[in-house]
C-alpha cells in the first residue's frame, strides 16, 4: 500500500481528495493537514510514503513545509493552483518530486503518486513549461551537452527511477562505475542530488 497524507487549508479539498484515493486498491490516506506546520508534524508522526501538498497555506506555506521537511523519506507531490507557475523551479530545487494542478483528471493523480512513489520524477505540462521559461534553463542545456553518451544513459535510468543496482544490471557494468557515472552527472548538470538530475532528464526530453 502507498501511504498518502494530504495537505491543503481547504477541508473540501481534502475531503475530495480522501474520497477518491480510498478506492485505489494499492493507495491509503493516513492523514489530513491543514497547514504547512501541521503538514511537517503529521509526516513525522505518521511516515506517509507521499505527501500531496499545497502551497498556500496558513501558519507555514508549502515551500517552508518543504524545506523543513529536506532529507525526509518522503516523496511530495505539489498539488496547487495554476495561478502558482512562478513556485515551480522553487518547490523542485526545494526537493518536490512533482508538480501538478488542482484541475488534474483523478485517474492522472492516482498515476501520478504511483510514479512518484515509484522514485520518478513527474511534472504537470504547464509546470513545465514554466520551468522551461525559467533563465536558468539555458545555462543547464549547455551543461547537458558535456554529458558523455553512457552519462546520458545513465541519466536516463536514473530518471526512470532506477537504483545503482539495477541501472548496473541493465549496462552491464559494475555498481562502482555507475556510481562514478551518477557523480560526473551531477557535477557536470551542476545539481545536488539524483531528484535533481532526474528532473533535468524531464526537462529535456531525456526520460
């Protein structure tokens, strides 16, 4: 089972929300927040395997849940409103695993948190658009361009949600050398962690 904790400051929404994601055979809501603070605690009291987490909140808004909750094991899923385009690079280098919108079709979200669950990185069209108009999108295609072939498929598994292991398993090369690939990657694309990197690979059509 997915266990699934739901944030938003609208009771309405989160009830929405419960209704259809307790039919899902594989997916359980575990709790509701309704702010950001509450938001935080609730993860840690409850260890929910994916937070869906809007940005405006009272007490603590969804960016400030984020970065308290950083090197949490936790995956989040942004579920805001459209009007929210300009938090998208923010809410991904704060460590959000995807991005969507509140008019998203259900079964999408469902997908969605499956995905994410799964360790891939997911973002709703518009969000990436935004991400795309962003000024530091140039600056990364040029990094990308110093990625060697195998960097790149690597990147791609990597993407895809794949571990060391299994990315190793599937080149045929040793967990070592993967490894040392991961690491050229991330220096190369200038990012911090995997999330980072897999992100990257959405954003250019990689993954």
């Amino acid at each position: 089972m997915i266990r699934v904790l739901i944030a938003d400051d609208h009771p309405v929404v989160r009830q929405g929300l419960r209704t259809f994601l307790e039919i899902q055979e594989d997916i359980s809501v575990v709790g509701e927040a309704a702010d950001g603070a509450e938001a935080v605690e609730m993860t840690g009291a409850l260890a929910p395997d994916v937070l869906l987490l809007d940005l405006k909140m009272p007490v603590l808004d969804g960016l400030g849940a984020l970065a308290e909750l950083s090197g949490r094991d936790v995956r989040v899923i942004v579920l805001t409103s459209v009007s929210d385009r300009g938090d998208v690079a923010p809410a991904m280098r704060a460590g959000a695993a995807g991005f969507l919108y509140k008019d998203v079709d259900p079964g999408a979200l469902v997908q969605a948190i499956r995905a994410v669950y799964g360790g891939q990185v997911l973002l709703a069209p518009e969000a990436a658009e935004a991400m795309l108009a962003g000024p530091a999108h140039r600056e990364q295609a040029e990094a990308g361009s110093a990625l060697t072939d195998r960097e790149r498929e690597v990147l791609r598994l990597l993407a895809a949600g794949r571990s060391n292991r299994e990315i190793a398993r599937e080149l045929v090369v040793a967990e070592k050398t993967v490894k040392t690939h991961v690491s050229n990657v991330l220096m190369k694309l200038g990012v911090q962690d995997r999330t980072q990197a897999a992100l990257y690979a959405v954003r250019h059509g990689l993954a």
